[in-house]
C-alpha cells in the first residue's frame, strides 16, 4: 500500500512539473486553456463583456469613484458645518442658562422690593395723613407713587391733600397716566 501511495505521489509531482515546464516555455498554457475554456462555455458567454462595454463599465467606475470622493468631501464639510452650529447652540445655551440665572436674581430683588414697599406703605398707612404727607415731602416721586399705588384711596387722597399743592399736582398727573 506505501508502495502505490509512493507511486501515486511520484507521478502528480512529475506531471506537475511537466504541465509548469510546458507553461514556462509557452509551449502550452494552462491559462490559455483555462481561459478558452471559459470563454466558449455558454453559461458564461452571456456575461462576457465587449471592449466596448469593458471601456464603458470602466469610465461608469472611475465617475462613480469620483462621485464618491465628492461625497466624501461634502460629508466631511457638512460634518464640520454641523459641529460648528453644535458649538454655537452650546455658547446660546450656556447665554440663554446666564441669562435665566440674572433674570431669577432680579425677580428675586423685585419680589423682597416690593415686599420692603408693602412693610413700608403699611407703615405710613398707621401714621395720620399730615405726618405721612410731611415724610414724603423728602422723598422721590417713583417712591411716593409705589407708595400711594398700594395704600387705600382714602389714605392717599388724605395724604395728597396734605402735600404743598405743587407736589400734590404733580404727583397726581403721574398718577393718572
């Protein structure tokens, strides 16, 4: 059985050599013979391209390829388009989180100003009319109308007609606009 084996061996190395020596000396081609083969077969004749169609399929390639490579650049220009707007929403973003924080902090102020004016309009509420009007006399007019905007009409027409009658008409001009 080693003996066959050995046979068998023997002669697939020799006709190997033999088919490489006839391809290397050109004396016949196993390409060519594979390819000839190839080429007549009818299952594979029908996809077998002209050098029309071959020089055809080859520019449809090389503008596909272009494409691509033109694809590639807008994707990369669009990508730096988008980082850039993504960078610009994060600074508004980080203004727009700025700003809501000082816009708290006034509505803060606001709220304990207009807390400090109702404790001080309560506080000129309890004193008489003359001795209010006789405080404000040394007061701004802003002051004066928060002032008579939170107390009772009775109190502040009191309080106005205690007033010089120069102050007392201007203030009620503001008041009535």
């Amino acid at each position: 059985m080693k003996k066959a084996l050995l046979i068998f061996l023997a002669l697939l190395i020799f006709s190997g050599l033999v088919v490489a020596l006839l391809d290397v000396f050109d004396i016949w081609s196993i390409t060519d013979l594979v390819s000839d083969y190839v080429r007549t077969h009818p299952l594979v004749q029908p996809y077998l391209l002209t050098a029309e169609e071959r020089e055809e399929m080859e520019r449809k390639i090389n503008q596909l390829q272009v494409e691509v490579l033109n694809l590639k650049d807008e994707n990369e220009e669009l990508i730096r388009v988008n980082q850039n707007l993504e960078d610009i929403v994060e600074s508004r973003d980080e203004q727009i989180s700025h700003l809501e924080v000082e816009l708290n902090q006034e509505e803060e102020v606001r709220a304990d100003r207009a807390q400090r004016l109702e404790q001080l309009a309560r506080g000129y509420e309890e004193m008489s009319p003359d001795d209010a009007a006789l405080v404000l006399q040394g007061l701004e007019d802003d002051l004066v109308i928060n002032l008579f905007l939170r107390w009772e009409d009775r109190f502040a027409a009191r309080v106005l007609a205690e007033m010089d009658n120069e102050r007392s008409a201007r203030l009620t001009e503001i008041l009535s606009q």
